[in-house]
C-alpha cells in the first residue's frame, strides 16, 4: 500500500544482487521518508548503506545491472522504469568519492555542468554558480584545477555541484568521509539550510557525531537488511556501550577532542613518545618547504619534524593546509620546495624515501593494480614462498578479507579497498609506513581494527605517520599529534 504524496521516497520489498555477485547486496528492504525529513543510513562498512542510496537515486539498477526485485518510488517516480535523465533536477547525489562524479577538470566549468545539460540560460547558469558558491563557501576555489584541491575541497564542491538544480532530495554517501572538524560543522550548517529549504536528505554515514540535532530519524542496516529504525530522540538516548555494541561511531566526541588537545601541547604525555625520544630519528626535515608550481601552485615551510621507529604520529589540521603534499614530499613522490630530509642520518633523495617508505593514498583507487585482492598483497614478492603466502593469508584474516581474496579490488566497497590498501602497508616490510586518511569510509570495528595493526607495525620498530581528520583514530590510537595548520611559517 503507497502512501500519500508527502512520501518522497518509498522503497517496497527491494532486494538486489549485483552483477557477477554470489551474495545479495540488498534483502526485502522497505522503507518510507517523508517530504522534509532528514534520515541517517547507519552500519558497518558493506552492510547495504551505499547500496540503497543507489536504489534512491536510481543508479541502481539503471547503472550498477543485477537481480532487483520489488519497487522504488523517488518524488513520485519509479526510479527503476522511468529514463534517469527525468530524476536528474530532482535527486542531487554526492558520492564517497567525489572524484567519481566529476565530469570537468575546472570548479566553475563543474558547477555549471548540470545546468548546461538541462538547457538553462546563461544568465541563469551563472545566477546558479553564484549562488552555490556562496552557500557552500567556495567562492576562492572558482576557476582553479579541481585536480590541485584537498579530498576535503573536492567533497564541497561535489556538494555545490549536486544542489545547483535545486533538487527536491538530496542523496550523500559519506559525505564528510575527508573533512576537517570546521568543514564537518559547515556540513552541518548546510544541511540544516538545505531542511529548512523543505528538502529531503538522505545521508548514508558512518560519523554520526555532527549528525545530532539535524536528523530525524536513524535507520540501522545489517547484511543487507534494516534492523532497526529509531526516531532521533530515541536513537540520541542509547548508552555509549549500546552504539558500541551495534558497531557504530561514537555520538560524543568531546572525550576525544581533549585528548588531542592534550597530546598537540604536551606530546611527552603519551603512552610510547618518551620510550622512542632518545633514539635516533628514522626520518627528520630541516627547514623543509613543500608545494608545486603552476597556476594554483603553493609553497609553505613546515616546521623541523623527527619521526622515530615505533612512534605513531598523526598530522591533524584543515583541509587544504598542505598535509597531502608533506606527506607525498617524505615519500619522494613530490621534489622539495625547499630545505632537506634526512634519512637515518644522512641527506635522502626523492628516490631513497621512495625506497624506505610505503604511502597508503587518501584515494586507494591509484594503487590498487591487481586482478584480485590476494595478488595486490604479493605485489614484487615471491608468491611460491610459503612464508610470504603464510604472511598474506594472516594479514587478509587481520583485515577481515579472507572472503574477498580472489575478488577483483575494484569490485570491493569504498571501505574494502582501503584495508586492501593498508594490506599492502602490511606487506611491503619498509621502515616508513604514511597512511593519508586511512579511516575515511570505515566504521567504528574497521577503524579500531586500523588502529590495533598501526600499534602491531609499530612495536615491529617502523615509524608510522597518520593523517588524518578522525578524531576517534587520532585520539585512541597516536603517540603524538602535529598540526600542521597550527605549525607553519
């Protein structure tokens, strides 16, 4: 039985199995959201969540083909007959990976492409740039590289990108997946203008935190199903140990923040920096400047830093700030702007910290080259070792992707292929090991399975450096914290 023409989105006993997929992505799902509502998709990574903002927006099964079963009724269409072009100015969708959806190389040209598409006048188009930058704070990055922006300003512009139509309902997977706390809170501003505006949203979200107060209703899915829908007032009442029990983020973060304020001014406090401090640094920069040429090139000095063999430090501060290129610049993938690295004491050269030092990449799809999830962990090993295959099937059994392993990594979800990646990490037996954002798109078991093997790596004497903008990870599981934002010259 439909109900009346408030709901604007109604799913009804929808199932899916993707294509070439053994299991069923979606089961007998049914589900209604009302004209103005704001509802949180919630669960472990792979639970459906993304799966069923695809049925919303219709990109399942008219993009991503498989077995679908039931019915899908999106602002009074049926989301699975009607030609998707019809949805496009009343569903505006943000994926996990803004990179994804971007069709030009300039923020302005991306801005308008929607609504060249549909026709509009120019007047009418500009009207439009004009009016999504300045609701979503990007009017500096007009006309600049999308290619020479953070993952945290790509996620904004994708925002203002999907709103330029005036859609009736929004869709957003992961939306703040590589957001700094202040673009997190401008999030939060964003979407409280967009209900207030009578749009509906839909937020399929691992960090639940910034979410209280905005959303209406919480809806809990597991292996595909819902298993429970929670008004938000009930939802904000479960005890700490109940939202850790469902495998959910915390909805209190304020623990967390002192914690790294602490460790940003006094890092002698933490657990392992004052076992590691008399040792000679592994890596150490000495009046270290980074960036890149070119019409959005920067450059930036960074203060004189040490990493030490068996210390996790997290590089916290804004999007934009620079973290990316420090970290590519210690990896010898970007030249120096300026001043020198030292590696184990002597001047290094972009190929010897190439050598010395693995980087998990904030988009894991650059690394990512193999044709399933076990070759990618062997890469330029020996795969007839039987200590090397011993060692890949206890680093698949610690990530939890044994089931994965004959699995093509791009066929994984979003959250997947980072612990792929990580997997990688844990393979390669270098020195240095740079994770950027390793914790974006995963849940609250993944993240503080993340940080278990940063702690296992480090006792194995390597010097792990962490950025990352998750103040769960940061404050759990780092010895010490810099902010780069808060130490530049």
């Amino acid at each position: 039985m439909w109900e009346p023409s408030d709901m604007e989105c109604k799913t009804d006993n929808v199932s899916f199995r993707y294509e070439h997929a053994q299991e069923t992505a979606l089961r007998n799902v049914s589900l209604g959201v009302h004209q103005g509502q704001c509802i949180v998709l919630c669960g472990a990574s792979g639970c459906g969540k993304t799966t069923y903002s695809r049925i919303v927006n219709s990109l399942v099964p008219q993009f991503f083909h498989g077995e679908f079963t039931g019915r899908q009724i999106t602002c009074g269409l049926d989301a699975t007959t009607v030609p998707i072009d019809r949805l496009t100015p009343l569903v505006g969708s943000v994926f996990q990976n803004p990179k994804t959806q971007y069709f030009n190389a300039n923020v302005t040209d991306e801005l308008a492409f929607a609504a060249e598409n549909m026709g509009l006048p120019a007047d009418d188009i500009n009207r439009r740039i004009a009016s999504a930058a300045d609701r979503f704070g990007i009017g500096p990055l007009l006309g600049r590289s999308i290619f020479h922006l953070s993952g945290g300003q790509k996620q904004r512009i994708a925002m203002a990108a999907a709103s330029v139509l005036d859609p009736r309902l929004m869709v957003l997977d992961e939306p703040t997946s590589n957001l700094d706390a202040h673009a997190i809170a401008d999030m939060r501003v964003m979407i409280e203008r967009m209900k207030a505006d009578g749009l509906t949203i839909v937020i399929a979200e691992h960090r639940l935190a910034w979410l209280n107060g905005v959303a209406d209703r919480y809806v809990v899915f597991d292996g595909g199903r819902i298993v429970r829908e929670y008004e938000a007032s009930e939802f904000l009442a479960l005890s700490p140990g109940c939202i850790a029990a469902m495998g959910l983020r915390a909805l209190d973060l304020e623990p967390y923040r002192r914690r790294i304020a602490q460790m940003e001014k006094n890092p002698a406090s933490a657990s392992t920096s004052s076992a590691v401090s008399d040792t000679a640094p592994l890596l150490a920069t000495h009046g270290l400047a980074i960036g890149y040429r070119g019409r959005d090139g920067f450059t930036r000095r960074v203060p004189d830093m040490c990493f030490h063999a068996g210390e996790i430090t997290g590089l916290m501060g804004h999007n934009g700030c620079g973290k990316t290129t420090f970290v590519k610049t210690l990896t010898g993938l970007v030249k120096p702007a300026g001043g020198t690295i030292m590696l184990n004491g002597r001047r290094a050269r972009p190929r010897d910290l190439t050598r010395a030092g693995f980087m998990v990449m904030q988009d894991v799809n650059y690394q990512l080259f193999s044709d399933s999830v076990r070759e990618e962990l062997m890469i330029g090993l020996d795969e007839t070792d039987p200590s090397v295959v011993a060692q890949a099937d206890r680093v698949l059994a610690d990530l939890d992707l044994t089931a994965f392993a004959d699995r093509h990594p791009m066929s994984l979800s979003g959250g997947q292929k980072q612990r792929v990646a990580i997997g990688s990490a844990l393979m390669c037996g270098k020195d240095l090991i740079i994770l950027d954002e390793p914790t974006s798109g995963l849940d609250r078991y993944h993240m503080e399975q993340v940080g278990e093997l940063l702690r296992r790596l480090a006792a194995r004497g390597k010097a792990i450096l962490v950025v990352t903008h998750d103040e769960e990870l940061a404050a759990g599981w780092c010895d010490r914290i810099i902010n780069l934002e808060r130490n530049q010259s």
